[in-house]
C-alpha cells in the first residue's frame, strides 16, 4: 500500500515521526528538521510511505511546480533533498518489495503530473531494484574503521606528520555526544561563521545559531559535536551526522590562524577513534566539489583506500512532455548555447540554466 505525506500537514509529520521512531531505519538524513534547516524547508515536500505487512519504506522528496513554461496543466519535478537520501527502509525489505515500490512510485508520479524524479541515494546501496538510470555523479570516501594500528599505517604520511605535529602542540579533543549543551553549539557556531566569512560562502550555507539549535537540541541521538582546543579555546570543529552504524562529516570550519598546529587532521584522528569506541564501521567524509579536486584528495589521505562511487538516480515519467520542456527552452534561448539531450551534466535538462 503507497501512502502520501504532506508535510504541511501536522498530522503527517506527527505519523513521520512516528514511523521512524519505532522502526530501524535511523538518520540524521530523514530527521525533519534535517529537511527544514538544510534543505530548504518543508514546503512542496512530500514523502512516499508503503507498507506491505510488516516491511516499511520512506522516501521523502521536494514535489516542485515546474514554474517557467506555459502549459494548461500544472507539472511538477521530484527530487529527494540534498544528502545521503533516497529511500529509507526496514531490515526486512528485500527486492520483491523493492521493485513493488518502484512501480507504485511511478504509477503515482504518472497519475499526478510529473515529469521526472531525480533520487539522491546513499552509499549503503539503497539504489537496488531502482528501475530507473543510476548516474555516477561523484567520488567519495566512506571510510572503514579499522583496528588502531592498522588505521594509523592506512594514512597517507602527510596525515601522521599532521597529527603528530597536533600532538605536540599538546591539542585537545572533546567530542560531545548525547547530551550537547549550549555552549559546546556555540562555540562550533562561532568558529562555523568565521570560516564561512573567511572562505566567501554562498549565502545558503550562513544558518542561524536558531537554525543548528532546532536541528542539534531536537536530534541528538544522531549529531555528534567535535571540536579541538589550544589552551582552552576552541579551534576547529565538526558537526557529526549519525546514520545507523555510520558516522557522517558534515559541516565545520577552522580558525586561520591556527592552521600551523594541523588541528583539523587530529579532529578526523580524534572522530576515528571515538567512532572506533563506538563501534561503528564507517566514517564518511564524502567528496569534494570536482571529481577529484584538492578537498576530495585530502580526504582521500585519510582512507587511501575507501573510495566508492555516489550515484544519483534520473527518470523521465513523461518522455513527450520533457522533450516539449527541452524544446521549448531551446526555443527561448535563441541565439545562445543550445541544450542537447547527449548533455548528462545535468538533470532535469529543462532546468539547466
């Protein structure tokens, strides 16, 4: 049975989070809150919820209105947010059920005016039994907790010079998990800010002190806070996403002019170590912006050998009308650049600007 949650209704966030309060599926990466501050809110999302017995699958996306073509009916895009998203599913979901969602999705999407879904998926293989085409978007590093040593002879040797240089500036680390009082989220705010300012960041990624609280007060079983201290004051820090038996990088920052005491390598030794007494099995820290850019190599150094590839996912529900949309763009475009369908770059093509 294929259910859909609008959640400008209260009733269907109070059902939501109910769902994954009592199943297995837990993430920092299907939390409401996740989706209102970091994915650009509430509004137009929906999510598809199907059960069949005791099997359970959630996957929540943004259903927008595609605004910029004349056309009698109103048409719509399906994305999931921004992420390690896709769907979200009970232990005991196998294929069968999985291609039954598939299906049920589609005929839905087919019923309601949508041309086309874009699926972020995770690194866990969630993207099984998905009938659509999965596109390698990106390099990432999904790195294995090993035992100490041998994670220790894993890194590249810039990263031991880097922690051992860490150590005898006699850094600190704390990691605060479970119980996060006010003070240790401003003092990552603090140092946040004043790394985005410093790195000219889009204006998206300047939330609110308000905007963490209501993530991090509301979710602490899956948000871990790093940080590294000099002398009692903090110098570089990490927010921690938690997904099942996982531990994500996600955002951060460091003081300048501490660059010199490497406090930002011993902050992924220390978050190792501590995911390493926690017993969970991996450590992502993603990609970078490129394929294979200056901030992908850096992570890479820290698990030479845990790269693996991020797919997204694209479909196209109404070939007729996705090809109108591309062709009526082209139309308005005139004189400029042309958008061609052998153009993989990006999706919804219509989209591109």
């Amino acid at each position: 049975m294929l259910k859909i949650l609008n959640f400008n209704s209260k009733e269907d966030q109070d059902f939501y989070k109910s769902v994954i309060a009592h199943n297995t599926f837990q993430s920092a990466y299907n939390r409401l809150e996740y989706f209102n501050v970091f994915c650009g809110g509430l509004d137009n999302l929906i999510c598809f919820y199907f059960q069949s017995e005791t099997k359970i699958i959630l996957m929540p996306g943004y259903l927008k209105k595609i605004k910029i073509y004349d056309s009698l009916k109103v048409n719509f895009d399906f994305s999931t947010p921004y992420g390690y998203t896709g769907p979200f599913y009970s232990n005991n979901v196998n294929q069968d059920t999985l291609l039954i969602f598939w299906n049920e999705v589609q005929k839905w999407q087919l019923n309601n005016n949508v041309v086309s879904e874009f699926i972020r998926f995770n690194l866990f293989n969630n993207s099984k039994g998905y009938d659509g085409i999965l596109h390698k978007t990106m390099l990432n590093i999904k790195g294995q907790i090993q035992p100490e040593e041998q994670q220790w002879n894993d890194f590249d040797a810039k990263v031991r010079k880097n922690v051992k240089r860490a150590q005898r500036e006699n850094l600190i680390a704390k990691i605060h998990y479970g119980i996060i009082e006010q003070i240790y989220i401003n003092e990552f705010y603090d140092i946040y800010i004043d790394t985005m300012e410093r790195t000219n960041a889009k204006e998206f990624f300047f939330y609110s002190l308000n905007s963490f609280n209501e993530f991090i007060i509301n979710n602490l079983d899956v948000c871990a806070i790093c940080t590294i201290y000099d002398n009692n004051k903090p110098v570089s820090t990490e927010l921690l996403l938690i997904s099942d038996n996982s531990v994500f990088s996600f955002l951060g920052g460091t003081l300048s002019e501490y660059f010199d005491k490497r406090p930002n390598d011993f902050l992924k030794f220390e978050v190792i170590n501590w995911a390493r007494k926690m017993q969970f099995k991996n450590y992502v820290l993603g990609g970078g912006y490129g394929y294979e850019d200056g901030i992908f190599k850096y992570k890479k150094a820290f698990f030479p050998n845990d790269v693996v590839e991020y797919v997204t996912g694209r479909k196209i529900i109404n070939k007729d009308l996705y090809l109108s949309f591309v062709e009526e763009v082209n139309n308005k475009k005139e004189n400029e650049d042309q958008l061609s369908l052998d153009d993989t770059s990006f999706f919804p093509l219509y989209n591109k600007q």
